[in-house]
C-alpha cells in the first residue's frame, strides 16, 4: 500500500505527525510532502526536527518540485491525506489551482478516482471555507475535520491525536489499534 500524506501550514501537525509515525510501524510505504508553513509549525507547535518528520516516510517531496512523480496519474497509490489542511489548501484544491505539489497531487487523486482525505483544522469557519469543503465532499473528497471525539476516555493529547489518526486510517481501510472503538467493553 503507498499513501501520499501532506502537513500544510494549519494548527495541528501533531496528527499528521502521529499518522507518519503509526504509518511507519504498520510497514505502509507513504510519499510526504510539507509545505513551507507546515514546516514552520512543525517548529512552533512540537519537539520535533524537520529532518524527524522527514525520517518518518519512505520518500520525501519538496512542495515546488511539480515534475514529482506524485505530481502523475501514473504513479499509482491509494490515495493520500492532508493532515492537517489549511483553508488555504482547501481553496486551492476545490478551485483546481495546482499551484504547488500538494494541490497537485490532491488534483490528481480527484481525476483518478482515488481516495482524498482532508483534515482541516480551523475555527471558526467562514461560508467561504464551508462552500469549498462543501464542492469537494461533493465529488467524493472526504473532509475529516480534526475534531475530537472522547468516548474512548482519552488521558493525553496523543491519545487524542491517535483517534483522529485512526479515524484516517480506517477511510483507507487500513487495520489498526490505536484507539479503543464505541462499543468496546475492554
């Protein structure tokens, strides 16, 4: 199995991180690319290095780098996720722009059919915002926004982070016990 995965320049690279990481123990081979402000915020909001999130993939893009060969239909991959995706992203995505690599390689995953999730992360959200998210769940892209569910009794920000994560894995389908499900008795 290959997964794109994309961090954009939104709050919350804590779950794109954690994605890369349980990704990586499952053996999933996955392409990363970052944009200039997920890398910043990488930075800003955790304890971790560019070059550690990097590490966390099979192959890394830079986000400029359009003769990619995520950038092709012919690449194939089941699909990729943008976690977390700005309103920016979103925009760029919804309005067929393709203005660098991740919007590219979104655009492509929508011609080819192929699995889109999107994690926006913002609040509050403009009518702007909610019409673009709105023209893309309606051709098939799944907006997964990263908001946390608790029925699973989190205690710490990972626990929350893993649920998320998980809730990403299972649109592609991909087994996983990061976090305990409704229903769950144990």
């Amino acid at each position: 199995m290959t997964i794109v995965v994309a961090i954009t320049g939104s709050s919350g690279v804590l779950y794109g991180i954690r994605m890369l990481e349980v990704l990586q123990k499952l053996g999933v081979e996955t392409h990363l690319v970052l944009s200039d402000w997920g890398e910043r915020n990488i930075r800003i909001e955790t304890h971790k290095t560019v070059g550690y999130v990097k590490s966390l993939s099979s192959r890394t893009y830079d986000n400029s780098n359009m003769a990619a060969p995520i950038s092709s239909g012919s690449f194939r991959t089941e699909g990729m996720a943008i976690v977390p995706c700005s309103m920016k992203t979103v925009s760029s995505i919804a309005n067929g722009y393709d203005d660098n690599l991740i919007s590219r390689a979104a655009g492509v995953c929508i011609k080819e059919s192929r699995k889109l999730v999107l994690v926006p992360r913002e609040t509050p959200l403009s009518a702007i915002h909610l019409r673009n998210m709105l023209r893309l769940c309606e051709i098939g892209v799944i907006i997964l926004p990263a908001m946390p569910g608790f029925y699973h009794k989190p205690r710490t920000i990972e626990d929350l982070a893993d649920h998320l994560v998980g809730k990403v894995l299972d649109q592609f389908g991909i087994e996983h016990n990061i976090f305990k499900r409704w229903g769950d008795n144990e």
